[in-house]
C-alpha cells in the first residue's frame, strides 16, 4: 500500500495551537468570530459566493455583498468609496499603479512594511524614505515629510499607520495637512488599525485608507479592504475597456468564497469591538509595564498606545547561549505552558500582541516569562 504523502495528511492535521494564549502578533486580531467560523464552512466551496452573481463582484446581492461593499465599507471607514482587495499590500499597489507611472517618486515612512517596498519596485516607481528616530522609539516625525514632499513632488505619499514592528502611530492627521498642502495624493496603510481600533480616513484627511482582513478583521485571508475619496473612484476602480464591467486594478474580482464570507459575517463584532479600544490600550500599557518590570525593554513609543509591541530581551538571549536547546528553549518553554506566538529560535528581541488575551490570560503570559528566567537563574 503506497504511503501517504505530507500533503494527502493535512485533511487529518490539527494546529497545535488550538485553545492556547495566542499573543501571536499576526494572528490575534484576524482570529474568526463564531459566526465567521460558521460562514467558512457554508460557503468552502470554491467560487460560492459568486452563485448568483451577474458580472460584477460588488452587485451581488445574495449574499449580501453590494451592502457590504457599497454602503457598510465606506461607512466604517470614513470613505466615499471602498473596495475589496487580497490584502493590505494589493491594496497599495491599487493604488500605487493607478497613480504613479514609471520613474515616479512616492515618499514612505522608515518604518514601513517590506510589502510596501516590493509594491513601489513593481510599479516601477522609486522609494524615498523619511527615517524613524534612532532606539528605543523609533518615532515618526511627519513634520520631516514637508521637504522631500515639496522638493521631490511625488506621486504619492504612504503612512504606516501603526508599522508592525514597533506598533508605533504617529500624527496621521497632521500628515494629511502637509500632504494636501504640498497637492500630494496621501495613503494610509492601516493593515493593524483598521478593525482593531477607531480609525476615519476623513478624520486622517487621507485619499486613501488600507486594511487587512485577515490581520484586524477577524477574517479568513488573505483579504483586505480600500477606502477612497470620491475624486479617486475613476481612477483606482477604472473599468476595462474590453470588458466593462470589470475593473482594471483587481483584474475583474478580487476574495471570494471564505475570504469574503468570513469578512463579511465577522463584520457586525468588529464594528463593535472598535469601540472598546480603550481597553485594549490600558491592558496593553499593563502589559508593557509588567514585562519592564521583569528587566524587558520596550521598544517603540511610549506611552505605548497599540496592542502590538517589541521587547528587547538581552537575559532571555543570554540563556539561550548557555542551554541545549538554544534559542529554541523559549519556545518549548511557552508551548509547555499554553501559551503561543513565540518564533522557535527567537530571544533576543520578542514581537507580542495583547489583542486577543485577557487581562488574566496576559497574567499567566508574565508569570510564564517570570517564571523562566527565575528556571535559568
């Protein structure tokens, strides 16, 4: 009998996660709703949601997707307009091709995503960068956007609005000012603030606003959403000219089946949970003022105000050059004790997301590190 191979088992396979603490920075805000989760099973086959479509992906009306697209979306996120996309990234480079031609400048910040980078490399457009201050807060002054914004005339000015790794946010709105005074299309990469906190991208005074369903929407991905104001609607959602009832940027239709589903029966919570973002900030502030208590170093600013957070970790690095395991002990450390997110091999700076834990689950996360370093003493 012919064995099975690794991919025929994944039908079996159980992630090893399940039911543990998850401070998993990539994870903890797209974890699925209950009714996401029922959603993902009724509409798992292949191109369901398109049952009843008639050409155009935003006009489906059962399920509900013309609502979703064209009333809730722009709605939510402060936009005229909004759009679906395969993720934070494609929706940048919607943009960032729509706007820019070849040889084109497009001013970012230094703490931008990687995916930033490969978007404007596509397009063929030429990155300049305004830096992060120097450790430990790695801050963004959008003050120091107005001279490259006024010399280099881009085409578009991007904002990481919070960056991934600090889960820095600087002065969006003020950002906004200086672009539209310099006549500066000005983007804001949302992909961790969209669904997790209150974010209006009028209220950014941004033309353009991302988000990342399956990072903050409580969404199976890859997905993700993009708002826009009026003006730029003809522009980014221009049809084809042989088939027009297909828009050029998404190549006629964008998620569909799970992705889209889920994003949708998810969307009622996290229109919901936004308002609570109060308390997400106090329990991670508690957080970062615990792990400091214990000899960590935040990285990013403070007071910090985002669930997302680096710690420079120098006495957990420290034992991992005297262990068997290596950097591989902390790992197996967390996994014994329930806890998830922790890279194997990763100790000499740790990337953590209080988002999805409790306040009495980010206890035992504390007690947990507590509770190593005083093993390894």
């Amino acid at each position: 009998m012919a064995q099975q191979s690794d991919v025929e088992k994944l039908g079996s396979l159980v992630r090893p996660h399940r039911g543990m603490i998850n401070i998993m920075p990539l994870q903890t805000g797209g974890l699925l709703t209950e009714a996401a989760r029922r959603a993902m099973v009724e509409f798992g086959d292949g191109y369901s949601v398109c049952d009843f479509c008639q050409g155009r992906l935003s006009d489906i009306v059962n399920p509900p997707v013309k609502q979703f697209v064209q009333e809730l979306l722009p709605e939510f996120l402060g936009a005229d307009a909004a759009t679906l996309t395969y993720g934070a990234r494609d929706g940048v480079f919607m943009v960032l091709h729509s706007l820019a031609k070849p040889g084109d400048t497009v001013v970012v910040d230094g703490n931008r995503h990687y995916s930033t980078a490969v978007a404007a490399e596509r397009a063929g457009v030429q990155l300049v960068e305004v830096p992060a201050s120097v450790s430990p807060e790695y801050r963004i002054d959008v003050e120091l956007f107005a001279q490259p914004l006024r010399e280099r005339r881009p085409a578009l000015v991007i904002l990481t609005y919070p960056d991934g790794r600090f889960g820095n946010l600087p002065d969006a709105a003020r950002l906004g000012e200086i672009a539209a005074e310099a006549g500066v299309p000005y983007l804001v990469n949302g992909a961790y603030a969209v669904g997790r906190m209150p974010v209006k991208m009028s209220a950014l005074k941004a033309d353009f606003l991302v988000g990342s369903g399956h990072k903050s929407m409580a969404s199976a991905g890859p997905s993700g959403v993009l708002g826009m104001k009026a003006k730029w609607r003809e522009v980014v959602l221009r049809p084809s000219v042989l088939h027009k009832n297909k828009e050029m940027e998404c190549l006629g239709c964008t998620i569909r089946g799970v992705t889209l589903a889920t994003l949708m029966a998810s969307f009622p919570e996290v229109r919901e949970r936004v308002k609570h973002w109060d308390e997400q900030v106090a329990k991670a502030q508690w957080f970062s003022s615990a792990m400091e208590g214990l000899g960590f170093a935040l990285l990013g600013e403070k007071p910090h105000r985002h669930d997302l957070m680096r710690f420079e970790c120098t006495q957990l690095f420290e034992i991992s050059q005297r262990v068997r395991e290596r950097g591989y002990y902390l790992y197996k450390a967390f996994e014994e004790r329930g806890i998830w997110g922790i890279k194997p091999g990763q100790t000499k700076a740790l990337e953590l997301s209080t988002f999805a834990a409790t306040r009495e689950q980010l206890e035992k996360v504390i007690a947990a590190f507590s509770d190593i370093l005083k093993q390894y003493r």
